[in-house]
C-alpha cells in the first residue's frame, strides 16, 4: 500500500500515466516496484520519517534530508531499490533502507517539461542533412511505440562518446541521402538495388555496447543502434543531429 500521496489527482494526464497508477493502488506491486513504474511519468517528492543521505554537498560530504525530489527512481536488475540522479540514467545509488522510512508522496506530471509546443519546435531538433522533412511530419503526426504518445523531449537520446567517434568516421564519407558515391552494394532482397553506407563500433565481447550509424538509399533518414555486446538486443533510433538520436524502440 502507498503512503499519503496525491496521485488520484494525476489521473487523465496519459494513458501510460494511468496504468502506471492503476498497478500501483491496485496492490499487486510492492512499493518499490510501484515507485519504478511511476517514476517513468512523473517526478516524485518524498517525505521521510528521518533526515536520510542523499547525495553529497559540494565539500564532498553526506547530505541529510528528510525531503527530497527524484528524477528517477527503479528497481535494479539484482532487486535492489534505487535513485538516480537522472531521468536516463542506468545505473543509480542503493536505497533500499527508505522504503521503511517513506511517510507521503507528492507526484509532478513530468509531460509539462517535455512536450513540444508545435511543430516548428519539433522540427529544429532534426538536422535536413539527415532526414527529410517529409519524415520528420510523419513522426510529429505519429506516436512513439514505447510509450504511446506523442514524441517528447526524452525521446532524444544523447549520442555518447563511443557514438560520437562512430559518427565522425560515417560523417567523413556522408555527403547527403542524395548522395551516394562511398556506398556499397547491399546483398541483393529488394526489387531494385539497395546502397548502404554502415560505419560501426564492435566491442567483441568486451565490455561496451555495439554501436552502429547507417543509411540505405531506399530510405530518408540514418539508424542508430546501440546493441548490448554479443546479442542482437538493444535500442534503435533516428539520427536526429550531431549530438542525438530518436528513440525508436528497444528489444
């Protein structure tokens, strides 16, 4: 069962909102897990019982609390209750010992922050070189499979250090979609013949990620993939500009 909180005011603000709230109060998730599904739409002030660690002040030592706002809150692979100190992070501070401590909750819908205004806000995210404007409609018109809504702002994802060197090396050949002179031939599956410029990161196992950036003449825009090391599972995206890319999907 949740401490005092405010979330029956919260409802209608998303449909992945909703449900996250409908599972959290209908008592088949325990708190923590509760806190991991809300935290994905909303900010969560908690109030405790007792001033807790949070964080470090600038001198480097422990700062108490007994009121703190989260960007996010999850539940770790290993089962471990967390808090990171930002909304994508992946991984966090251990903080299982609050859960006994949490006496109320206040919840900030996060949609206000990350919602584009219109159109032309959307669109000065995307760099032409990289994709037409005939797509970047279809994506404003359309909704993310992940969550279901429009595309916000934390659908751009920041293309990290490994992304940026793989990016520089794809940008030394990438004229423009229209252009096609450093391409190769792809194998042969489609009606007429398909070009395909790839420039990629393998980490063989190491530890890292699989980073890849292509563009294939029968399509107007580049991929981005970012794939755990030796699988086939990851995220995927659209090369947005030189720092971001659009999250598409993971699997």
């Amino acid at each position: 069962m949740l401490p005092k909180n405010n979330l029956p005011t919260m409802i209608g603000i998303s449909k992945g909102a909703d449900e996250a709230i409908a599972s959290s109060l209908d008592g088949s998730l325990s708190l923590a897990e509760a806190l991991d599904k809300l935290s994905t739409h909303f900010l969560i002030t908690i109030t405790f019982n007792k001033d807790m660690i949070i964080g470090r002040t600038k001198s480097g030592l422990p700062k108490f609390t007994n009121t703190h706002t989260f960007n996010r809150l999850f539940v770790s692979s290993t089962g471990t209750f967390c808090y990171g100190k930002k909304y994508h992070c992946r991984a966090g501070f251990s903080f299982n010992e609050a859960l006994e401590h949490i006496i109320e909750l206040k919840f900030k819908s996060r949609i206000a922050n990350i919602q584009f205004n219109s159109y032309e806000q959307f669109k000065k995210k995307f760099d032409t070189r990289f994709i037409t404007e005939k797509v970047i409609k279809e994506l404003w018109d359309g909704k993310s499979t992940q969550h279901g809504g429009k595309y916000n702002k934390n659908d751009f994802r920041k293309i990290g250090k490994v992304g940026k060197d793989v990016l520089f090396r794809f940008l030394a050949h990438f004229k423009s979609l229209d252009t096609h002179t450093e391409y190769y031939r792809e194998s042969t599956q489609y009606d007429i013949p398909v070009w395909v410029l790839r420039r990629e990161h393998r980490t063989d196992h190491r530890i890292g990620r699989d980073i890849s950036i292509s563009h294939q003449t029968n399509i107007d825009m580049i991929h981005y993939s970012s794939e755990r090391s030796g699988c086939c599972n990851g995220r995927y995206g659209l090369l947005v500009n030189e720092n971001e890319y659009l999250w598409l999907e993971d699997d």
